[in-house]
C-alpha cells in the first residue's frame, strides 16, 4: 500500500497514475508482463499453460469455465459440492452443461467431505470441478483429487499462493484476487493451451470470457482493469522477494495451527465444527458455547483493533480468515485476545 | 488523485485502503449509495431505472445486453453499424440474436452516417442499438435516434456525462467507466425496470451478467469492483461540485471547437475527415497533409508534455481525446503547439 501511495501521482515516470494511462503503453505492458512472470515463478506454471488477468471475478469464472470447455457441445462434468461456493460453481455451470454432482458435504458432528474413494464419478464426464478452500464452512482440501482420465479444474480464489500446488496436475486454475492476490475486480485463469484452444469454436461465450480470444490477445480483448493489475503485480513481485509459496505455506500451516490449538485448547468454549482432516488454513470459522457473548466478543475485539470477526452471513458466528496478507503477529494477538476473552467471560 | 492517495492508508478511520474494506461492510456500502445518487442526480435518472456498476467494462456489455434483452427468446435487433466499436457490439450480439445492421457508416469524401430517414429499420425489431461516438474515427451522434416502438439501447462510453441526454429516451443505457467515470473495470448499466425484469427469465446469461439478478443484489451478486467504483465515486462528487453535466456540456464543446478552429484554419497542414454535422466532441482524429512528419509531431509533442496523441493503431494518423478530464487550457496548449509546429514545419 505504501508503494501504490508513492506511486500514484507519477507512475514510473510518467506524470500520472497508472489508472490514468493507456493499458497498450510499454510501460503498463511490462508492468503486465512482470506480473505474469512472477506469478508463473511463483507456482512453477509450465509453459504450455496460459497465464490469463481477465475481469470480473471468480463468480464470473463459475460460468465462463462451462461455456468454454463445453465449447457448444453437449457435455457432463463431476462437480464435487463442498459448500457455498462450489454451490455456487454448480449452479452457473447447470446454465451449459449437465452437472453430476460426484460428492457432495456432510454435517454427521463433523463437517467433512466423503472420502475420495467413495466419489459417485460419471464415466464420461469431461471435466471433475472442485473448491480446494471453502471460505464460509472453513474446509479445505488438504490433498489434490485424482481426476483419472478427466481434466482436473479449480476455483483456488481463496488458497492460490497459499501453499504449493503441481500445476501440471490441473487442466484449470482460476481464481478471483482479492484473497491473496490484489484487489477485486481481477481473476486469474491458469489454463493448458489445448484446453483454451477448444473454446476457439464456442460461439456463444462473450468475447472477452473467451479464453482462446483472450490468451492470444495477452488478456487485452478490451481494456484490463489495469489498477487491479497492477497492485497484483506488486503483491506478486513482494511474494517472490519474501520466500514464495513455500514461506506463505508453512507460515499459513503455522498461523492456522496456533489458531486451532487455541479453539480445541478452550474447554469447548470456544468451538469449530470441520473435522481434523478438513480444516481450513485460510478460514477458521468458530462458536461460542454461550451464543449470546458474540456481539460482546465482536465489540471487545474491535476495541483491541481486531477487526472482521463476524462470521459470513450466510453461516453467522465468528470466523478469522488467515490470508497471506495476515501476519504471524496478528494471529498471536488473536489468540491472546481469545484467550483473555475466555478467563474473564467464560 | 490527490484524494485518493491521501485516503489511501486510512479510508473513513478503518486504517486501512478502500481495497483492504469488506465489500459488505457499511462505509463501502455507503460510499456505493452516494456514487449511484450523484449519478442519478448527474443524469437525472428516473426512478423507475435500475442504475447497476458491474464488472468487465463495455465490451462484456456487448454480450450481456443481448444476452439479457433477448432472454433466451429468438430475436431480431437492430443495429447502427458506425465504426469501430459499433462493429464490436454487432459481432458480439450475432451470437445471442438476429442482428440487423440498419445504417452503416459512409466515406464518400467525408466520414458520415446516413441520415436516419435512410436507415433501413426492421419492423419488428427488439430494440435500436447505437454508439453515440466513436472514439477511432472521431465520429458523434449529436441527435438521439427515434426508435419508434422499439426499445433504444446506446453505448454510451466516451459520451456519458459530457452533454446532456434524457434517460428517459432510452430502454438501457451502458458506458465503460474509463473514459470519463473512472478507472478501467466497471461498467454502468442504466436500464429501465421493465428491461431488467425479463432477464430474470434468462437461463443462459451468467449471473453476473444478469440484469435482474444484480439489480437485487445492489450489484453485489459477487464482490464489485470495489476500488474502480470508490474512485468513480469520487469523479461523480467532483462532478456535481463543478457544475453538473450541463457545465461539461458547455465546456467540452467549446474545447472541441477550439480544436476544430485550429485544424480547419492550418491551410490543409491539419485535416480531420469528418464531416461537420458528424464531428466528435470527445475524440479528434487528425492527418498531417505531409504524414512523412507525424513522427516528428510526436516527438515534439511529447517534448512539450503532450502526451497520447498518436492515432489508433485501427486507424494510425494522429488524435486528440478531449474527455472531462482535459482541461480548456490542455486544448489551447495543444493548439497552441501545432500552431507553432506547422509555422515551423509547414
């Protein structure tokens, strides 16, 4: 954020900020293509995968990851329902394509996913969809699913660069940004050349949710939104000067456990409801044994400077999210704050 | 800009950026409501128009209002074919509807369109679509159309909020925000209720793209751009603070006709190919009667802290764009440059 401050009124030399500069200068190209760069660093993206900045947001993928690989023909594709979000991917995906929905979540005292094993796969699906971080229920794949002979595709909005992923497993990766990438507004989609190359023939994908259109014009169908880029490019380039994806995930791995320990460590005061296995590194979401403290614990953390507590709305209750941007530290102070909150309320 | 940068570690006391702040939070939420009431009172938008900010820009726009006004349903619209990007929105629309390109752009010694008493309109069409200007060629509709019975659609991108327009002549106006909104990004949808309620039944438009389903949510089906509309928020203030519409109305055709004076009276130096009744207010293509000296132009130009003046690269030549942002004493500069360039040059 400093350095976006200091750049804004003369963005490399030029007088103006970057929002006030045309997205075909060679000044915002590289600054393009530094980002993409990084990024392909970063998760050790192979070369026949392109690396796309496009508009709108994962929820815009959720449609666009269809109509793309559908490319127009009649198509199944195994989703795996893990919650909210993948919901979600399903519902916009029914719009173009026929859904088996190969898993779906369960709640028996434990919110967990059915063993792999136990996946109803249709044979002929063409793709296998899944959400590798749950951001409401707080669960998280901790293992990549073994697609078999089906393309693999991921909304990682809410884990890319939160720890190592094969690249070269997936045929599809997009994510939306603002997790732990840059601001809203911007979605990156990681896809094998051969799989772009068939939505060449998808007549009815808008143009610029076209991967083929868009990988050829280097993400520049229409104008990007280059301010989002641009901050990507920064958060990207802070990433590879500060360890990579393997500091971020074993210091996620380490953020998540201290906040685990302090929840099952509280005598039940303090509670979270995702089996072991399937624990969120990202989101913790948690209860009170006693529900009518939580306005009082939201109040007391704000006053401690511990803010965005509240749980999503669709889920209510408390969750802390743990993206890359939080710091050891304030997890730290978390825990201390819970701690206390615990032996003078509980 | 200077706004921006100053309330950028510390937006409304959070202490932290408008683009760390939860979409849902109530200061952003705020800040979205006071952005949207600007531009209602900008424009002087009726009450029975939704007034969306979405994702993507213009060109998504021109899958999405086919998309959303045909509503899965066949039909025929017609299309205004006057350039550039007119072109664009026809292609786009081919895939969702009959598009029938009723008028279409002439160069017979001078840039024009037909007059609309020509214009070869379908009978039963859904709706008229035009581009009231065109950026590349530098070409203006200064008279809205009469659609008649159907519904007018306009994109409105480099013309929103530089003269006046009544709302209410049109079913569904959209604009691109970087041109004189804000930054790359965000478009925004004004549409009539009506319009946006037979979306609703539209099965195969994306959710983020569906009119009805966005105008329930408050354009929040998915996290807005949260940033691009902060900073068009900001533009819509300004805008009503510094006289409205009505006072860039004013000025922007006084800087145009300073610029058009200049070329016109340079001998044949400077020639602009637009016929007069044509002539755009935003965008000013212009040739150099010796084109062997437009890089020297360029170069001069630069010198002299004039930037962005080289043509498009659809078209080449040189060009001047004279949205909001440019200042009457930016124009006199500039003439005042190619005055003294063609005493010395010419």
């Amino acid at each position: 954020m400093q350095q976006v401050r200091e750049e804004l009124p003369d963005w490399r030399g030029g007088g103006v900020s970057v929002m006030e500069r045309g997205h075909r200068e060679d000044d915002f190209l590289r600054c393009a293509h530094e980002a993409e760069a990084d990024l392909r660093a970063l998760m050790e993206i192979p070369d026949d995968y392109h690396v796309l900045f496009l508009h709108g947001g994962a929820q815009l993928q959720f449609a666009a990851v269809p109509m793309n690989l559908a490319a127009g023909q009649s198509l199944t594709a195994d989703y795996v329902n893990s919650g909210h979000w993948a919901a979600l991917a399903m519902a916009e995906a029914r719009r173009y394509l026929t859904v088996n929905e190969c898993a779906t979540v369960a709640d028996a005292g434990a919110v967990a996913m059915p063993e792999e094993g136990a996946w109803r796969r249709g044979g002929d699906a063409g793709y296998l969809h899944y959400t590798p971080n749950e951001t409401i229920s707080g669960l998280e794949f901790h293992r990549v699913p073994d697609a078999g002979d089906a393309t693999l595709v991921a909304d990682m909005s809410s884990v890319i660069l939160s720890r190592r992923f094969a690249v070269r497993r997936f045929g599809l990766i997009y994510a939306g940004a603002q997790k732990n990438i840059g601001p809203a507004g911007l979605a990156v989609v990681i896809v094998r050349r051969d799989l772009a190359a068939r939505a060449a023939a998808a007549g009815a994908v808008p143009r610029v949710m076209n991967y083929a259109a868009q990988a050829a014009a280097g993400s520049m169908v229409n104008t990007p939104p280059v301010f989002a880029w641009y901050v990507a490019g920064l958060v990207l380039r802070w990433l590879r000067k500060n360890g990579g994806v393997a500091a971020m995930e074993k210091q996620n791995a380490e953020k998540s456990s201290v906040l685990y320990n302090c929840i099952d460590n509280s005598g039940g005061f303090y509670r979270n409801r995702v089996a072991a296995a399937w624990r969120s590194r990202m989101n913790i979401p948690f209860t009170l044994a006693a529900p009518q403290l939580e306005e009082a614990f939201l109040a007391a953390a704000a006053a401690a400077g511990l803010a965005g507590l509240r749980g999503h709305r669709a889920a209510g209750g408390l969750r802390a999210s743990l993206y890359n941007a939080v710091p050891p530290a304030g997890v730290l102070q978390l825990t201390e704050f819970m701690n206390h909150f615990r032996q003078t309320r509980g």
